[in-house]
C-alpha cells in the first residue's frame, strides 16, 4: 500500500510552498488509494514556535485535505510528533556506531568556529569530512580509552560516508541525481542532550511508518543522499524520492519567500499569523477573501499540469488527474492574476446564500443589520464584480448607505446645467407609487427621455452618480428597486444640492 507523509516543523506559519507539497502527497495518496499521515518534525527545540503546530493543523481543515492519520488523528503508528519519540532514536545512532556508518565527535563549538576562521583566511569552507575527520576530536582519531571517558561530556554522533563513493538517486521527477561522497560532509545525526537531528529522525520515522514515497520541496534535494545512504547503513529499503519544483517569485526571479508575501500584495500563508514574539501579522488567504476550492486548484497547477488543456478542477478532479510524471522539474511562477481569476470563478459557481454570514459579519462591522432577506439580494446583485470574499462591502456600499462623496470626474463630465431640473423630474416620475416596479420604472424613465429627446447616456449616469456616488455597480432600477422609493428620492435631492454647491 501506498504510504506518504507530509512532515513540517513548527517553526511559524506554514509557507504556502509547504501547503502545496502536502497538497501533493494528498492527490497522490488518494489517487493510488493509499494513505496521508501528518508527522510533526519538532527535535529541534530551539526553533519551536508556540501555536505553529495547531496553525498547520487548522489550515488543512480549512482547505479540506484530510489525513488517514496524524498528529491530530491518531492512527497505528502513533505517536506521530516527534518530540513524543524522542525515546525512539538512540538506539539507532549507537546501531550506526556499532556498523562502523558513524562516530563521535566531542570538538567544541569554539573549535569548529577556529577551524572555519582558519579556512576562511585561506578562502576555503571548512567541512567536517573523510579528509578532515583524521584530524578532528572524534573516536576515530582518539584511543577507545578517550573515548570512553569523553562520552561521559558533550559529544555529537556523526554519520560516516565512505570514501570516494558514488551515491545514486533515482528522483521520480528528476530521474537519476549522482554525487560523489568526496563533496558530502559528516553530518551530525544525534546529540548528547538525546535529541536526534532532522536527518536521523526523518528516515528512522519514514522506515517505521512504511513510508513509501517521499514527496517533498526541491530544497531537501541536498539531503537525499544522505538518507539514501542512511537506508543503505541500517539496510532498510528505500522509499522513493520525488523533489518538487521551488515556487518562485512572480517575475521568476528567485525563491517565493515567507517575506514576499505583504510586499508583493498576496498572502504567502494560507492563514493569518500574529508572530507571538512580535506581534507582527501576516496575511493569510482565508482572511483575504480567497475560497479553498481556488487555492487548492492554482495551487495544483504551479508546477504540475494534467496534460490537457483542462484548468478548472475540483479537488475530485485533481486527484483523478494527478500523477507525478506530469510534476515540472523547474521552478513554477507565482502567478497572481491567475489566482485572482480563480477565486473569481469559484465565488460565481456558489449560490448567493452561502455568503450570506461573511457578507453579515463586513455589514456588522458597520452596524448595518439588513436580515438575511436583503443580505442575499444585495449578493445576487454584486457577485458578478466580487473576486474575494471581502469584496462584498466595497463593491455594495451604495445599497445599505447614501454616497459620501461623488465622483468628481463624473460631475466634470457628466454634470451639466440643466441636470438638476431633469432629474427633479425623474424623480416625481419616481414618486408615482404604483410605479414602484423596476420593468414600469426603467419603462417610464425612457419614456420620459424620449419625449424631451434627452441624453441617455448623460441623464442615466447623472442618476446613477446621485444614488451611488460613482459610475460603477449593477443595473440601476435594481439599485433603486433595493434602495426603495423613498431612499431614492432623498439621494437625488441630495445630490443636486451638494454636487450644485460643490460647482458653486
Ligand atoms: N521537517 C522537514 C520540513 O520541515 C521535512 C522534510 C521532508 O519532507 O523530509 O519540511
């Protein structure tokens, strides 16, 4: 059976790259009818960030991925955080030490650092290597006596390449990746303090929980020949690898940072986040206005498409149509008018009604209260024009409160001498109750402009600039007939006074 995992650190919110590999896993898994587990990969104690944890967990559920099992699921391989199985990995640092594939080292950090600045001043790199490890403090260059005694201090285990090997890797997406271990360094696998490294943890997990397919971001490419020479040490079977495509900035220059977000006017997270040390917030695409149904598909298709023409898919239909030899080697562009498009037609394909709480909750924020009645006919006459969620309010405005300003293009163009006496007429034409009927209006209205041989153009946009302040919003016997006659009537008194001494 197919087994994947998604494995972030909680270390801040999660960057939507991360979102998008465990959106992946997910298609993946359910595709082969396999199964998803979220593992929480918290051993390194000093980037643990408080509520990270839940903020992964919350943003899944609000994308709908689901896990077979998990840190907030349970499952038959539990625990699945980390820091619960801490007791777990000794044994297999000292499994490693025994096969000869590791060692300790007991340098000090100020010596590490002296051997850096002496490499620096030579323009080199300092790597802890086959060439270098001779002469370092480890037990391979110390008497099993040392040894022995230093273990009772501070000591490191670190893993043992061996000498001028290849290392082969078969990447699903990249084909065959080879280095040679001359270029690797011995990296460090478990502490004194008894917790494991990212690296050792990981692959003990992976072998554990029959891990099948590692599907993860480009940027653990330079660890997997470390892990696939792990499973060669402990002789396990590999799972197979598969490296996605970074997420690049939408220009293509570079790496989408958790920084680019804000300044380049999207979210990079799919929540919002509070920092807790700072306080600083970061935008999120669910405050943003944005539906999962959008995120989960432009998100699929940055770095990886179904072969067709074919954009618009349900997470049904992406999970159909995923398979990793259509995932794109090279990095994918953060496009955001495409995402924006998206979320546009998602908006479109709901019924009005399953707005009706957002919208109520921007109106409240105002002290409007029109009942969900009105809610529901404001929505169906401004969703058209609504590419988030948050829209609602700026793009209705008019239908709950009176202008408070008038567009002064408008007036400069529009606005002419006799208008006022004109639309005072339309206005009585309005006042005709048994009018109060949008087709008998509108009918009246162009009767009216006829017969005087008016502008319609002009007088229309006038009205229209009277009661919404601006030459923007829906058919405007809609707008009257929502508004109602009253309301009418006063805007366009309104107008005619302010705009005239305005002009005045
Ligand atoms: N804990 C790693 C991360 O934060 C997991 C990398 C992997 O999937 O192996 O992304």
């Amino acid at each position: 059976m197919i087994r994947v995992r998604f494995a972030p650190s909680p270390t801040g919110p999660l960057h939507i790259g991360g979102v998008r590999t465990c959106l992946y896993n997910y298609l993946f898994a359910k595709k082969n009818d396999g199964a998803l587990l979220l593992r929480i990969e918290d051993t390194d104690q000093t980037r643990f960030v408080p509520g990270a944890e839940e903020y992964i967990i919350d943003a899944f559920k609000w994308l709908g991925i689901t896990f077979d099992e998990g840190v907030h699921v349970g499952g038959s391989y539990e625990p699945y955080r980390q820091s619960d199985r801490i007791h777990i990995y000794k044994k297999y640092a000292e499994q490693l030490i025994n096969k000869g594939w590791a060692y300790y080292a007991f340098d000090k950090p100020e010596e590490l650092e002296a051997k850096r600045k002496e490499a620096e001043i030579e323009k080199k790199t300092f790597q802890y290597d086959m060439n270098t490890r001779k002469i370092m403090c480890n037990s391979l260059s110390l008497s099993a006596e040392e040894t022995a005694k230093k273990l009772n201090g501070n000591y490191v285990v670190r893993f043992k390449y061996p000498e001028n090997t290849e290392i082969y890797i078969h990447d699903l997406i990249r084909g065959a990746v080879t280095i040679n271990s001359q270029q690797l360094d011995d990296k460090v696998l478990f502490k004194s303090d008894g917790f494991p490294t990212y690296h050792l943890a990981n692959v003990v997990d992976d072998h554990l929980m029959e891990i099948t397919h590692v599907i993860r971001g480009e940027e653990w490419l330079p660890s997997a020949p470390l892990h696939v020479m792990l499973y060669k040490a402990f002789e396990w079977e590999a799972p197979q690898f598969a490296h996605l495509p970074l997420l690049l900035k939408p220009d293509g220059n570079g790496k989408l940072s958790k920084r680019d977000g804000d300044r380049l006017g999207f979210p990079v997270f799919p929540l919002q986040w509070e920092d807790p040390a700072t306080g600083e917030l970061s935008s999120g695409y669910r405050e943003s206005g944005y539906l999962p149904e959008a995120v989960n598909n432009f998100l699929a298709l940055l770095g990886w498409n179904p072969g067709t023409e074919e954009e618009v898919m349900t997470i049904e239909m992406l999970t159909e149509r995923f398979s990793l030899d259509k995932v794109s080697k090279s990095g994918a562009k953060f496009d955001l008018d495409k995402a924006k498009w998206f979320n546009h037609y998602y908006i479109q394909q709901k019924q009005n009604e399953e707005f009706v709480t957002v919208f109520a909750q921007q109106l409240a924020e105002r002290n409007i209260y029109p009942g969900n009645d009105r809610i529901e006919k404001a929505i169906a006459l401004v969703k058209e024009r609504v590419y988030f969620t948050t829209d609602f309010w700026n793009q209705s405005a008019f239908l709950f409160q009176p202008p408070e300003t008038y567009n002064p293009d408008v007036i400069k163009k529009r606005w002419k001498e006799e208008i006022p006496a004109q639309l005072m007429q339309i206005s009585k034409i309005l006042t005709s109750t048994y009018l109060f009927d949008k087709e008998k209006m509108h009918n009246k209205v162009m009767a009216f402009i006829a017969e005087n041989q008016l502008n319609t153009g002009q007088i229309m946009n006038c009205l229209r600039l009277a009661l919404v302040g601006d030459a923007k919003g829906p058919d405007l016997f809609e707008i009257i007939d929502f508004i109602g006659q009253e309301e009418t009537i006063n805007r366009i008194e309104t107008a005619i006074m302010k705009i005239d001494n305005s002009k005045s």
